[in-house]
C-alpha cells in the first residue's frame, strides 16, 4: 500500500500543479491559491482517517482536540457570570490539556469503530463531500475562492483512491459506495446537501 508519505508527496506535487494551473489561467489571488493548495493537500490524507494506525487519523484526532481547546481557552478567558469566568491561568491550562487529550481519545474513537479500512472512505463520494466541506467554510471568501478550494479540494482525495488502486492493482479503492447499502445512501445524501449548501451560499 502507498505509505503517508507517498500519499502527502504525490497530494502536494498534485495540488501545487492545479494551484499554478488555477492562477495562470483563472486568476487565482494568493489566499485563493494558498487555500486550495491546503484543501488539497490535506485532501490526499482523508481516506486513510478509516485505517486505525493511520497518521491521518492520529494528526485529524489531534487537530480536533486542539480546536476544541482553543474554543475552551478562548471560553474560559472571557469574563462571564457561568463558571465564574474568566478562570486563572493555571486552571485554564489544566482544562486546555485536559481537553485537547479527551477530545483527541474521543474523536479516534469514534472514527475507528465507525468505520472499516478501505471502506466508504474510500469511495467516490468522499472527494465530493471534503470538497463541499471545505466551500462551505470558505463560502464568505468569494466564488473564485470557493470555486478554487471545491476543484483541489476534491483532485487531491482522487490523488489517494487513485494512487491506492493503482498500487493494489484493483479497481477496489475506486468504488462508487460500499457493501452497506444504507451508510452508503446516507453518505450520498449528505454529500449532496452539503455541496447543495455551497453552492446555494454562493449565489445568495
Ligand atoms: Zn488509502
């Protein structure tokens, strides 16, 4: 199987291509590029979150307890009458840690018992769903921005089926869905919406 480091490599050369490309010949502003080169990139790791000693996994888990300890930082900090906010520094740094570890434990887990390596993570509708994903957060920046953010958001996940059937030598990771019909039904109905919101955002 294609390692980490193949998929991040490949994802990088793949995207800083379709960024260049972009912004010779749409116009592409910097945060625009810059955006959609990390949408990309990152994009080459998301089907492996459903291997459970995978990196991708472990840096996602960690990326969510950071966010969540930052939100808890930020919360904490504030004055406010609920908690007695704002709390002194040694306690919000205890409750930073001890947030950042439960919800990094808590995220792992509920992936790895959710989902099955090789399964609807690596289907077509993942590239759709990341790069929905990614124009609703940017959906504020501009239709260029989002429009540049949706396309390498979605060639990077393809960078990872396509690297992954070419190495097994097997259509496998190319699958339109999985064996479970009914998760993967869902998974295609929240793809839809979710780029539906995008885009409907976007024209608002
Ligand atoms: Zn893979």
């Amino acid at each position: 199987m294609p390692n980490f480091e193949c998929h991040i490599s490949v994802a990088a050369i793949t995207s800083a291509f379709c960024v260049a490309f972009g912004s010779a010949k749409f116009g592409w502003d910097s945060s625009a590029s810059s955006l959609a080169f990390l949408a990309g990139l990152s994009g080459g790791l998301v089907p492996d979150l459903d291997s459970d000693a995978s990196k991708s996994l472990r840096i996602s888990g960690a990326i969510v307890g950071l966010g969540v300890a930052a939100a808890v930082v930020g919360y904490v900090s504030s004055p406010g009458q609920f908690l007695n906010r704002p709390w002194p520094a040694q306690s919000t740094a205890i409750a930073a840690i001890g947030s950042f570890f439960l919800f990094n434990a808590i995220f792992v887990e509920i992936i790895k018992r959710r989902t099955k390596h090789r399964g609807l993570f690596h289907s077509f509708a993942v590239p759709f769903l990341y790069g929905g994903l990614w124009a609703v957060m940017v959906s504020s920046s501009g239709g260029l921005t989002v429009m540049a953010v949706w396309l390498v958001a979605i060639v990077g996940v393809f960078t990872h089926l396509l690297l992954d059937a070419g190495q097994s030598m097997s259509f496998n990771p190319l699958k339109i869905a999985s064996d479970d019909i009914s998760a993967s039904t869902r998974l295609w109905v929240l793809t839809t919406l979710v780029n539906f919101l995008a885009f409907t955002r976007l024209t608002l």
